[in-house]
C-alpha cells in the first residue's frame, strides 16, 4: 500500500515538473492567428487560470478599489464612439494626491483642463486660460474614495469607470473570461454583468437587465487594464500606474 502511495506521488511531481518546464520552454506570448491579440506564454496562462479559479471577479475589482488608496499616479484614457460623428477622446493624467491635467479631443477641436488643489484651469477657445477656486470636496481620483467626476465633466468625462463597477458590486454578476496579453502586460478578463432594475434592452451595451462591461484586470498587481461597454461603445484603458507625472499650472 505505502509501496502505490509513493508511485501515485512519484507521477504527481513528475507531471508538476513536466508542466513547469513546459511553461519555461514557452514563456513569451505568441500572436492569435487574425486577432490582433497576444497570447501569454503557458506558464502564464497556467498561473493565471490557477489564481482565476480561486477568486472571483467582485473580489478583484474590489482589490483593484483598495489598492487605489496607495496609487500615486496614472493615465486613464477613454474612447467613446459617438454615432453618428467622430469619438470623443478623454485622456486624464492624474498625480496624487490632487492634480490632475485633462485633455478631451472630438474631432479637430481639443478641450484643456487642470486641476490643483482647489484651483481649477480651464482653456477657452482663444488659447487663454482662466481660474477659478473649487470645493476640495467631491473631487477625489485618488485616497479613500476615488471615482467622483471632475467638477468641469459636460457628461462623465475623467470619471473612472473601474471604481464606479466596483462600488456596484452587489449588482453585479462577473463571468471569468479569457487571459490574455496587451501592450501593458497580461490580464485577466472578467465579463460584468450590472443589473438595472427596470432596465429594458438596447443595442449600445445594454442587456435585458442592465449593462455589460468586460474588465480586463492585471492579475498580480490587482489593477484595471481596461474596461469595455458592450461591444466597445465606449473603451477605458490604463496605463503608468505609479510612474512619474509633472503637473503644474498654466501660464496666465
């Protein structure tokens, strides 16, 4: 009897060792035949899916929430596809724990903000720029509760959509998705279902019961990569988490 133990563990480790060298001899990521996509190498895929299966993608978005806490610096950019008529493009750079420079693009007209402290700049359309003081309230991309809007949005422009779906966890339902590779590294997909009560169906992302979102989550540091609505009305990417950002006032 001790005599099969030993044999059954014997072909356990062995199996370990074989996948393990098996992901060291691929550890790059290949390329999805006309998808555009990478593909992580199978080491890493085989990690990934190991820490997929023992988390769930509320626990993720609600460690990517805490984690903000912590985060100095990042660049958000979010593409909304107007139909008809060109996207508006919204990119926010952000250095905690309050500047913030914006900057949205629709076509060949381009809007500059900049936010320090309580003061706030805005270009006008001659290149000039005024001031004015704002509430330190109600403006908060980083510390303890991230996620409000800027106080100069027209709509929900700067506004981060990964902290909105995390604070809407108890109505959400989150399906793993596929791993995969981008230009900031791996990430895990989750597909968010966000129930609306009341909610009627739509072609713009909207399901029978509310919204779908698909989160792509870096898996290690526990951060959103980027966040599509349905089939991309609107797509939100991040990038430099924590790198240095120079944000100072414009000249008057």
């Amino acid at each position: 009897m001790k005599k099969a133990i030993l044999i059954i563990l014997a072909v356990i480790v062995a199996a370990v060792v074989t996948v393990a060298l098996i992901g060291i001899a691929a550890p790059g990521a290949a390329s999805a035949p006309g998808t555009g996509i990478s593909v992580p190498g199978f080491s890493a895929r085989l990690a990934a899916g190991l820490r997929a299966r023992m988390t769930d993608g509320k626990t993720e978005m609600q460690r990517a929430l805490e984690n903000r806490k912590n985060v100095k610096s990042f660049r958000m950019k979010t593409v909304l596809r107007l139909h008809p008529g060109q996207p508006l493009e919204t990119v926010a750079e952000v250095s905690c724990p309050d500047r913030e420079r914006f900057t949205s693009t629709i076509g060949d007209k381009t809007f500059h903000a900049v936010r320090i402290g309580n003061q706030a700049y805005v270009e006008q359309k001659d290149g000039t720029w005024t001031s004015q003081e704002t509430p330190s309230s109600g403006w908060s991309p980083c510390g303890d509760n991230p996620g409000e809007p800027a106080p100069w949005a027209v709509m929900n422009e700067g506004r981060d959509p990964s902290v909105v779906l995390a604070k809407m966890a108890a109505n959400i339902e989150a399906t793993r998705g596929s791993f995969i590779g981008t230009s900031d590294g791996n990430c895990q997909q989750w597909l968010l279902d966000v129930k609306i009560p009341g909610g009627g169906a739509s072609s713009h992302g909207h399901g029978a019961n509310g919204l779908r979102y698909t989160l792509c989550m870096d898996p290690s540091e526990h951060r959103p990569v980027s966040i599509t609505m349905g089939s991309g009305g609107m797509v939100t990417t991040y990038s430099d988490w924590n790198k240095p950002i120079q944000i100072d006032a414009p000249k008057m």
